[in-house]
C-alpha cells in the first residue's frame, strides 16, 4: 500500500515539471526559444537600392522643381538660383494662356474618356461572346496602344494633311471638300480627340473585356429568362457588375490624359494658335523654348496639384458609387 506522502510526490512531480515547460502553440508544437533584440535589420541591404532609386528618380526631381518654382532662376551663366519670391505663381494665376490650356485639357480629357469608354464597352459586348477570328480581332485592336508617341503623332499629321493626306483625298473623291484638319481651330481640337480614341479606346477594350469574361453567365441567363431586353440587360446588370472595372478603367485613362504631350506637339505642335495647347506642352514652351526654367517648373507642379484635386473628387464620388451599387 502507498503512503500518501509517496502518492503526493509521485503525483506533484511531474505537475510541476508540466507547469515549468511551456505551453503548446495552436498546432500542438512548442514555440521555439525567443529572439531577443527583435529583428536584426538584415532586410536592409535588399531595400535599400528601391529606396535609393525612389529617391533620385522621384523626390529629389520633384523638390527640385519646387524650389525652381519659388526662384528667379538665371540661365545665362549656367543655372544658378536667384532669391526666393512668388512672381512665378503670381504669373501663373494671371496668365490667361495657362487658363487656357488647364480648359483644353479638361475638355479634352473628358471628351476622349466618353468616347473611349463607349467604344471600348461596345467591342467589348461584341467579342465577349466566342466568334470566329475573335482571337485576331482582340490583337489587331490592341496594337495601336502599342506604338510609340512619335509614330502615332506622324502618322496622323499624314493622314490629316490638307493638300496630300489620304484622309482629304477619300473625301474630295466623294466630292465632300478639302478640310483644314490642322489648320481650323475646332477641327484641330477634333483630330487630337480622334487620334487619342483611336490609341487608347483598345486599352480600355481589353480592360472592360477582362471584367465581362469574369462575369457569370447565370446572372445574364436569368435575365433572359424574366424577359429583359438588351438595353435593360446592359444597364441594370453589366454596368453595375462592371462598376469596379470602369472606374479602375476611367481613372487610369484620366490620369494619362492630363500628361498628354508628344502625339499634341508632332500632331498640331499646339496650333493653331494656342487652340490645342495642353498644359504639359505649355510648361515645355515656357520651361525649354522660352528657357524660364521658374515658370515651366510652377506651370509642371500646378498640373500636379490639378491632378491630384480631380482623382481626389473622381475617387471620392466612385466610391460612394460603388457602395450604391453593392446595395
């Protein structure tokens, strides 16, 4: 028989050798033993080329052209800064051509991202479903997005050439006239939109395309079945399914659309006049013609802030969109 003091202890051992241990994790295993210190930094040398390109390539270039945007800066001698003043931004609010650019810009803008969206929405319908070619179709669409700046804006100034172009040579035959795509202020405007839609509406194709391939077929199938048209099927249940897509769609286009530069300046060299004078290619002019480095940086850094306040609103209103939507 065992005494109790026996019993105690043969009992109370391996308790106290249980409580001494440490606990299991979540899986049934013993945590290792801890590190002390915590992390030991050895990520370091892996991100640091990333932090050191990030700046070079972008935050020293953008205080740079803050700090030229508050100097008179002398180019005679080389380039050199004069004392701090605000005459640049002064100009720059009573300049009426820089107004006039920031309004061809926005209208420019706008005018091109419906356009495209349209188009790129109704190809998009078109070869969702499996046709014969569409494979070919989907590739030819997509290369003018492909081709640099310069060839598109070359291209275009020989197709729209008033006196040689093929464009004006189609219509003289259907006996329609001679326009001055180039020359004419409003058709200058219009050639830069139609040269742009015909870039880009393939990206917004193959994006709008992406997010039509990812819908379910059930959802359009049971709208065939309660009876409901086309036009009903397009509004009430693709655009709001697709509502995500087209705003990722959108904003990246309206982004892109306020840089626009090389194909305007080989295109139309921002004439006639000043009538299709971006805001980028009105800080070229000042920054690298008229050499008034100050202004061209205050003219680059206005565009900036126009940005950053139209994506600010865009995305402020598509959110609250979106949550309509999913409601």
């Amino acid at each position: 028989m065992t005494t109790p003091a026996r019993a105690d202890a043969r009992v109370g051992t391996p308790r106290a050798r249980r409580d001494d241990q440490p606990s299991a994790g979540a899986d049934g295993r013993a945590p290792g033993p801890r590190r002390s210190g915590g992390r030991n930094g050895s990520g370091w040398p892996f991100v640091l080329p990333a932090l050191v390109a990030l700046v070079l390539l972008n935050t020293f270039p953008l205080l740079y052209s803050v700090a030229l945007s508050f100097s008179r800066v002398d180019t005679s001698t080389g380039l050199s800064f004069g004392k701090a003043t605000l005459g640049n931004w002064d100009s720059l609010v009573h300049d009426p051509q820089f107004w006039g650019s920031v309004e061809f810009t926005v209208v420019f803008t706008a005018i091109a991202l419906v356009v495209e969206y349209a188009f790129g929405l109704s190809l998009a319908l078109l070869l969702r479903e499996k046709i014969a070619g569409g494979g070919l179709f989907r590739v030819l669409f997509a290369i003018p997005m492909m081709l640099a700046p310069v060839a598109i804006g070359f291209m275009w100034r020989m197709l729209l050439d008033q006196s040689n172009g093929p464009v004006n040579a189609v219509l003289k035959g259907l006996h329609l006239g001679s326009p001055g795509w180039l020359s004419d202020r409003h058709l200058a405007v219009v050639s830069v939109v139609v040269m742009d839609v015909w870039e880009w509406t393939p990206l917004m194709f193959l994006l709008l395309l992406a997010g039509l391939q990812a819908m379910p077929s059930e959802v359009l199938d049971a709208a065939r079945i309660d009876g409901a048209n086309g036009l009903q099927t397009i509004t009430r249940i693709i655009l709001p399914i697709l509502a995500p897509v087209s705003v990722m769609a959108i904003f990246l286009r309206m982004i892109d659309s306020f840089q626009i530069f090389g194909q305007i300046f080989l295109l139309t060299g921002g004439g006639p006049g000043t009538s299709t004078t971006s805001t980028t290619l009105f800080g070229f002019f000042q920054g690298f013609q008229s050499f008034d480095l100050g202004y061209g940086a205050c003219i680059a850094l206005a565009l900036l802030v126009l940005v950053i306040v139209v994506s600010t609103v865009f995305l402020s209103v598509s959110r609250t969109l979106l949550k309509r939507v999913e409601t």
